[in-house]
C-alpha cells in the first residue's frame, strides 16, 4: 500500500465517491490469506459493480442483489472456492434477473458454453470490449 499511496490517495474505506461516482467497496472471497474486493459504482440510478477474482460468496449476492450491470469472474465451468464458475454464473442470473451479468476472466470453453446457454441477462465479453449505459 505504500507504492499506491505514494501515486495517489486511495480511501480504503467502505464507501467513497471519485467525482460524480459514488463507490462501495464489497469484500469478496478469492484465496486464503488474500484481501479481495469488489466494487459497486453508482451514478444517478445506475449501479455498475466489479467483483474482480472472485469465487461464490455473500459479497456476489450482495453485488447482484444492489447491481443493474455486474461485471464479474466466470473462470471455469464449475466454481470453486477461488473463482465463479458456469454453474454459478447460471443460478446468479435467475436468482438476480433484475441484473445484467457480463463474465471475464473465462478459461478455455467457458465463454462459447455461456453464449450456447441464451440466458437473456448473461453476456459473455470478449476482451476489449467496450460498452456504455
């Protein structure tokens, strides 16, 4: 955290805003012994949220339960501890069908086995892509 503070102030606190963004800081759950956390950005009524690497834990739920669009890791076809996999990706998406769920991260089958799904609230991103609300 030194090296950070030494570029620019970093408020480690659960909520801050950064312009006209409000954000919050959710914890997540990635590796033993590794803080993880993801990010919701709100402006106006929009709330875009970030899980980073992270596996199926109360921090997702929250994110998606808060999120109209969340951005979130989708390594694998089966989750584990570390990573969400295609069989959580599934249950978020019709568990939280209020959010749009857009997967990075994906490993080798994962983003064609999302794209074979047509689950209308799930889009699988290929890298560089750009979009806006």
């Amino acid at each position: 955290l030194d090296k950070i503070y030494k570029y620019f102030n970093y408020d480690n606190s659960k909520n801050f805003c950064i312009n006209d963004y409000e954000i919050e800081r959710v914890l997540v759950e990635h590796e033993e012994g590794i803080e993880s956390n993801g990010y919701i950005f709100k402006q106006n009524d929009i709330r875009v949220g970030f899980s980073g690497d992270a596996g199926m834990c109360e921090g997702i739920h929250i994110m998606a339960k808060k999120c109209n669009h969340l951005i979130c890791d989708c390594t694998a076809l089966n989750g584990k501890k570390s990573h969400i996999g295609v069989d959580n990706i599934i249950e978020l998406s019709q568990t939280y069908k209020e959010c749009i769920f857009y997967t990075t991260h994906m490993g080798d089958g994962v983003r064609d086995k999302i794209k074979s799904l047509g689950i209308k609230n799930l889009v699988a991103l290929n890298d560089y892509d750009e979009f806006s609300f």
